[in-house]
C-alpha cells in the first residue's frame, strides 16, 4: 500500500509560544517529531512510504501529494496519516488538511474538518459531552472579547483555567488554578492578552488523574493509564511535561480549605463499569476516529469527570497512547498496524 506521512513542518512552534528554555529548533525538541517514526514504524509492515512536511505553502504541499490532472490517480497515495495537529505552528489552521484532502476524495486517518475544527474548541467539546450526558466537571467560558473585569464566577472554587484552543497544556502553569474571582480576573486577563482566544473555566477536580487511549474503526479503548502527579501541585503545567521541570507553588499552600466533590455538568445515567467505553464515546460524539485520548479525573465520590478529550493525541513511540498499547501487549509497529487496517477497512 502506498502510504503518505503528512507533517507540520511548525509543529514545535509550542515552544517558541512558551517561556522556556528551549525553542522549536532545539534538538531534543525536534526528536519529539512523531513522523520519522510514524514513516519507520509502516515501513516495517511493508507498505511503500513518502512524508510529506507542510510548510509556509501548506495548500501546494498537499496538492504535491494528491498529484495533479491526469496523474491523480495514478500519483496519489492510498491512505494519508494526518499528523497536522496545526499548519505553521498554527492549531486553528488544522482543519486545511482534512478539508482539502476530502475535496481531492483522499483516504486519510482522523476526523473530517469539522471535527478537527472542533478538537480545537475545548468549550464547544464541553457543550457536546454535556448534550450527551458524558460526565465532565462544571465549567463557563470566557470569550475572547469579553470583559474580564466584569467576569462573575458561578462555580465552586477552586477552579482551572484553560485555554480553548490549546492542546499540550499550553498555556498552564501553576497559577492556573485559581481560588477566588479576583485570582480568575488576574489570570484570564493574562492568558487573554497573550493568546487572544476563548479561556475555558472548570471546576477544578482533586483526584487521580488517568487517561484512555482508543484506536481503530470503530475506536476501542486501551486498559486506564495513570498520569503521575506532584503531590504539591498536582496538575499538568507546560513545564513538567515538557521541560520535565518544577517550578512548584502548592496548592495546599493556597488553598483556603479542603477541595471539595464535584458533580458532572450533566446527569450522567449510564454505566461507570467500563471507564474505556465511556471515554472511546467521547471522541465519537465529537466525530473523531482511528486514535484520540481522554483524560479524566477521579473525584472524591469515586465518579470520573472527563476533563479533557484529545482527538490528535500525538503518537510518538513513547507518548501515552503508545506506552498504553505497550502495556496491553501490543508494539509500537503493530499498533500502526492495526490504524491503517482500520483507516482502509
């Protein structure tokens, strides 16, 4: 099978967005490209492999890949793998790929544009888990022109700022969650002037913090994975992800009291017995296949609250998704086995 890798050639841009000490055109940040071992992991199952990396002319880039005239179906590949979780370092561009690739009738993996547009959405993906009555923690949104100073909160605190158009925790660092409305003023403001988009207010939840990897056609889940937290601040900033870096403010050292429980969003009337399942639903309804992740967070009343959905979950050999099939058996080659007998099935 001929098979193209499609890849943003700014897909390390995160960094240059961020105040860290590395840049995209770092080396170890430049290892982190999932597509050499996307292409390595396909060709060993035998298929005929090409990349194609998007660059500032990411429209000409793909039309290099469908071919053009007469030689379209001659040149054009059998299964694209989209791995543009952006264009140009851009994540709201992202949906060019799949649109343009469906308009040239080209088999690709992930969602069409409008789920990938809506990947990009954290609060518009809140609004559908709660239409489908997935549980995930209360929220409000604040849009991108709104005025911060006039902001009510009407959650619980404390509560979690992010950015809506952000995957990778872009965006999150300690001061993230926040006890008071003054504290939500200060940092939506800050987030608002730098990034200029949507910011997501949630309930903060205080649980264990797991995650679901789903793959194939339809998407079925890997066993719950765990996400190992700091005991002092015990989220996921951009640093201790990334830069594999500390820069602690415990919480407990702010928090005014004990946390308390949360409840869902929406009433949730189906089953808690298969974690998996629910989470394999949840990129469903948002339109996504062939691989995604969700993270969740168990509350103290045992319930777990969906507290992010990640259609385009990247797939390096030693991302989540990959060391969740590890952990079930299954290698890295056959796990892409297994995507592409699903993309072309």
């Amino acid at each position: 099978m001929r098979i193209t890798v499609a890849s943003d050639a700014g897909f390390a841009s995160i960094f240059d967005r961020m105040d860290g000490p590395l840049s995209s055109s770092d080396p170890s940040v430049q290892a982190q490209n999932d597509a050499p071992h996307v292409a390595s992991a396909l060709r060993s199952l035998g298929h005929e492999v090409s990349t194609a990396v998007l660059g500032a002319k990411a429209t000409q880039d793909l039309a290099a890949v469908a071919g053009a005239g007469e030689a379209l179906v001659d040149a054009a590949p059998d299964l694209v793998v989209n791995l543009c979780d952006s264009v140009q370092g851009e994540p709201r561009l992202a949906p060019l790929v799949p649109a343009f690739l469906d308009a040239h009738g080209l088999r690709h993996t992930g969602g069409d544009a409008g789920a990938t547009a809506l990947g990009k959405r954290k609060h518009d993906v809140k609004a559908v888990l709660v239409r489908e009555g997935l549980p995930t923690p209360c929220y409000q949104v604040i849009d991108v022109d709104a005025d911060v100073a006039s902001f009510e909160l009407k959650l619980v605190p404390p509560v979690i700022l992010k950015l809506c158009g952000e995957h990778a925790s872009v965006g999150i660092d300690p001061t993230s969650v926040c006890f008071d409305e003054d504290a939500v003023r200060a940092k939506a403001l800050s987030l608002q002037h730098r990034y200029g988009q949507p910011i997501l207010v949630e309930e903060y939840v205080a649980g264990r913090e797991f995650y679901v990897s789903c793959i194939g056609r339809p998407l079925r889940p890997w066993p719950l994975m765990e996400h190992q937290l700091s005991e002092g601040l015990p989220i996921r900033t951009f640093d201790r992800k990334w830069l594999e870096r500390d820069v602690d403010v415990p919480l407990r050292d702010r928090a005014p009291g004990s946390i308390p429980q949360r409840a869902s969003a929406a009433p949730f009337a189906g089953s808690l017995d298969d974690v998996g399942a629910l989470c394999a639903r949840a990129l469903h309804v948002i339109g996504w296949q062939d691989w995604g992740r969700v993270d969740l967070r168990l509350d103290k009343g045992g319930i777990p609250l969906i507290i992010d959905v990640t259609p385009m979950t990247y797939l390096h050999p030693e991302a989540p998704c990959a060391k969740a099939a590890s952990a079930a058996g299954c290698s890295y080659v056959e796990l892409w086995r297994r995507i592409v007998d699903g993309a072309t099935c």
